[in-house]
C-alpha cells in the first residue's frame, strides 16, 4: 500500500500490516487487534488455495460458492471470539466493516458471505449499518444516491437495519422521511452522522440519535451479562469522553506543530501521527495548530527554484512551537529534515522524530557537532564516509516485501537514564513495548564516538540504539519506534505527549503527573 496513494500502513503488535481503518478500531474502541482481524481477498484465495493442496475438499470443485464463501464466514466466526483487550473474555459484539462500494467486482464474494452469514448468525446475532453520502447540490440534500445504493446492496440479499448518512449538515426532516420511505425502514432507523468540530464528538452525535436503543432492540443487548466490574468501567470511559470532548471545546490557546515530511500531499499518510498530537493536545489543554511542511521546500536549491515556498517553509518551521519529523523511505526530502532537526537542536525547539526522524538527528549532529562529514545513512549514500545509520544486519536486501522489523518489541532503559525527560514520562519502567517498522538502524559502531548524543534506550540485547535524546534541551528525542501506533483518545502516547507538552510549554506540570492539567482557557480531562 503506498502511503501516498492509499495513506497510512497501520502496523498491529504482531507485525501486521494493515489498513489505516484498524489504527482507527483500536485507538477509538482502546482494543488490540492482529493481522487475523483484516480479511483481503489475497488472504482468503491463499487460504481456500491451501485447504484444497492439502485434500481439505477431497477432490470435489472448488468454487466461489461455496467454498470461498464459506471461508470467509469461517474465518469472521473464529476471530469474532478472540479477546481483544485486557479482560481476556470474549467479546459479545464483533464489527465487521465490509470496505468498498456496493457493486465492486472485489467485494463480490464477500457481500455473498455475508448474506449467508446472516442466515448462519440467526435472528437478534445480526445488524447491517449501511453507511452512505448524501451529498448537497444547490443549496439541497439529494437522496437518490442513497437510494440506488441501496437497492443493490438488497438485491444482493443484504437489507439495512440502520442507515448511517454522511453528510455536511444534519439532515432535514425532509430528508429522513424520504430516505426512510424509499429504503424501507423507520425514520428511526435513519442515523444523520453530519460533520461536527471534530471525529471525538461523534459518539456523542451518535448517542444523541439513540444509536444504543437500537441496537439494543435489535441485537438484545440488554440480555448480556456484564460483570459489575466492566460496567463500572464503562461509564467511566464514558464520563471521561465526554469530559474530553467538552473540553476541547472551550479551548483557546494553541500550539504549533511543524510536521516536516515528504508524503505531505496526502495527509492521511500520516494519519496516526495526527492523531496523536490531537491526543496529546487535549491532555495538554491545547488546540492544535498543525502546519504541513513538505521536507523538500527546505532545502537550498528550492531557493532559487522556488523562493516564495522556501521562504514560506523556513517561516513555518521557525515559527513553530516544535518540529516533528516522521518515518518514510527514500531520498526525496532528507537535506531538509536534516535542516530542520539542526534548527530545532540549535534554537531549542523541542523536536520529536519518529523512526527515519530518529535518524535524521543522528546524522545531522554527527555532521554539526562531531564534525563527520558526509555522515549519512547508507539507504541514500551507500558509500557513505561515515554511515551512521545502516541496514539491519539480519535484513533481505533482494526480499523486501515484509521483511522490515515488525510489531512490538522491547526497549529496555539504559543505566544513567535517569534523567531522561522521556523515561520519566513513561513511569520510569525498566523497559516499555511499542511497535516497531523499519529496515534501517543507528549503526553500533558510532555511538561511543557520538559524544554527547545520549542513547538512553536499546533493545533487551543492547544492541540497537531505540531512543536518542538531549540533556541540555527543552525536549529533543528521536525513538526508532512508531509510538503513534500505540495512543489512545484517552491514553495519548509517551513521546507524543512530552513533545507536545513541551511545545506548549506545560512539561513540567506533565511530569509532576498531576490527574488534571490547568489551564488558561480550559480544562484537560485525564
């Protein structure tokens, strides 16, 4: 999947690689998922190839339906009653996003699936929410496309139990009666999900429209036993949501953030990221103010080839209250990071690199500081005098399609860390797990003569560099890791959080770990 094509990869803690969507399941619903929870096409013809290599259908024709069908179903039933969080019970409820637009050759075989599935399930085990846009011509909500949509996704045996309409501004009543009308359902049955300030008020729109009756009517939620231990928790959750989202809105001040990148035209290249730094903004009682800076713009000979925009980009990088600089792959762009990690390490801008962003501060200080010239990492300049960054050793240099260091692994502390901003943020632990993605390193044999350049977190064998920082400096870090994996609406991520803490100005209060941060304008909930 290319990032600029298709937006982020979204690695699970098992070293899936998977669609953005699953980042957004587990940050919304605070749950862990693995590779099983993403179902391609490629996965299940691979599977249903197999089964029939190993005799699995004794010599019978194997076939779409039902072979295929029946595969999938299968596969839906045995990952619905995985835990997925800490209780280690099964769940009770298992969504399935059917991904595409009804009528797509692709998803063929897998609204067939569900049609059966349906069968299969029985009566109060299944509801169909059927999402889709009404768009608004001349000034009015047209429903047509809603209608026609689903008439296929009927005539294809799969009905709505809801409706979930997309659109810019509620919708009429008007609208609903004709929506409900024309797809056969109740005008209760029609759900407007209209933008709002932001995606974290959505369950609140949504619980506003009595989503939970009626599911419950239709599901009979109301017949599951829950401990009183999980309910407990729930409301709390949802007292704390609310909190938050209340929060957000009576916010002011903001903070600045630079992102210095080189998949900057699709921003859901870095969608994970964002969300972050929106998680740790609210913690931190701040709007977030996110400038978009494409990594090129900032390099010398975009000076005279495009002046206004290398002035703009060097505008936006030194009026920032801190720069971030992301993964990626490839040369496009790098002279930049690297500028910009020099600014913020020499004008003590708190800076925050994310894999490639770690590395990117490790060559520009053995270049600046260390006086290494021509330090680079050997996935740009291969030749390189001094490679400070190079391939993992283990690494296929001819195999590359997953073969990165994938999932979640251990960085274990490092004796006189104690210092460390970013360990104290984690609660000074021995060791955390984050989640890894990459294929190139800080190379081992440069961090003795990096003086200076504190590598206060390896792996449990002490032999990758995982966490780069700064004594002398307001906030700067680089982590090998994708911590943005990891954070939570409620729970935003260690490194995000410090930097964006920093940026606004509040790292202080962070570390204390007070239960609420204060600020001018607002409150941040816990």
């Amino acid at each position: 999947m290319a990032p600029t094509e298709h937006g982020e990869v979204f690695v699970l803690n098992d070293g899936g690689e998977v669609d953005l969507d699953l980042g957004n399941y587990e940050r919304y619903l605070d749950i862990t998922l693995t590779r099983e929870n993403n179902i391609t096409t490629g996965k299940i013809y691979q599977h249903v190839i197999e089964r029939e290599r190993r005799g699995d259908y004794l010599g019978k024709t194997v076939q779409i339906v039902p072979h295929l069908t029946d595969a999938i179903q299968d596969w839906i039933e045995r990952v619905a009653r995985v835990p997925v969080d800490e209780t280690n019970e099964e769940p009770d409820v298992c969504i399935i996003e059917l991904g595409g637009t009804v009528g797509d050759i692709e998803s063929a075989p897998f609204v067939e699936a569900l049609r059966q599935l349906k069968r299969r399930a029985g009566k109060h085990n299944f509801l169909q929410i059927h999402v889709s846009l009404v768009p608004v011509i001349n000034g009015e909500q047209k429903t047509k496309p809603t209608q026609a949509a689903i008439k296929d996704a009927r005539s294809a045996g799969l009905a709505p139990d809801l409706i979930a309409c997309r659109c810019q501004e509620p919708l009429t009543k008007n609208t609903i009666k004709k929506i409900a009308l024309f797809c056969d359902v109740s005008n209760e049955q029609v759900i407007a999900v209209h933008d709002v300030n932001s995606t974290y008020h959505v369950p609140l729109l949504l619980d506003n429209q009595q989503i939970i009756q009626l599911l419950t009517e239709t599901l009979q939620l109301d017949k599951l036993t829950i401990s009183p231990t999980l309910f407990k928790k729930g409301q709390q959750i949802w007292k704390d949501w609310k909190a938050l989202t209340l929060a957000q809105d009576r916010l002011f001040d903001e903070v600045t953030i630079a992102l210095v990148g080189k998949y900057t035209q699709l921003h859901d290249s870095y969608l994970s990221v964002v969300k972050s730094l929106e998680h740790s903004s609210m913690r931190c009682g701040r709007k977030l103010n996110l400038i978009w800076v494409e990594a090129e713009a900032l390099e010398t000979q975009m000076s005279t080839q495009e002046p206004a925009k290398y002035h703009k980009a060097w505008h936006d990088v030194c009026t920032a209250d801190g720069i971030l600089v992301p993964g990626g792959f490839g040369a496009r762009g790098i002279e930049g990071m690297i500028a910009a990690a020099k600014w913020a390490r020499t004008n003590n801008t708190p800076y925050l690199g994310i894999c490639l962003g770690m590395q990117i501060a490790v060559i520009e200080y053995a270049r600046n500081v260390c006086g290494f010239e021509g330090a680079h990492s050997v996935e740009i300049s291969p030749e390189a005098d001094h490679p400070v960054v190079i391939f993992m050793p283990e690494g296929s240099k001819t195999h590359l399609g997953g073969t990165m260091r994938l999932g979640i692994r251990q960085t274990i502390w490092q004796p006189d860390s104690e210092w460390s901003k970013l360990r104290k943020l984690y609660g000074d632990s021995d060791g955390i797990l984050e989640r890894h993605r990459h294929r190139y390193e800080v190379n081992p044999e440069y961090i003795e003569r990096l003086s200076g350049l504190n590598f206060v977190g390896k792996d449990d064998k002490g032999e990758r560099m995982e966490v780069v920082e700064l004594k002398e400096h307001p906030y700067y870090v680089g982590v090998q890791f994708h911590p943005e994996y990891m954070s939570r609406v409620l729970h935003p991520s260690k490194p995000y959080l410090g930097f964006v803490a920093a940026s606004a100005g509040v790292l202080d209060e962070i570390l204390r770990g007070p239960d609420v941060v204060q600020v001018n304008n607002g409150v941040a909930p816990p």
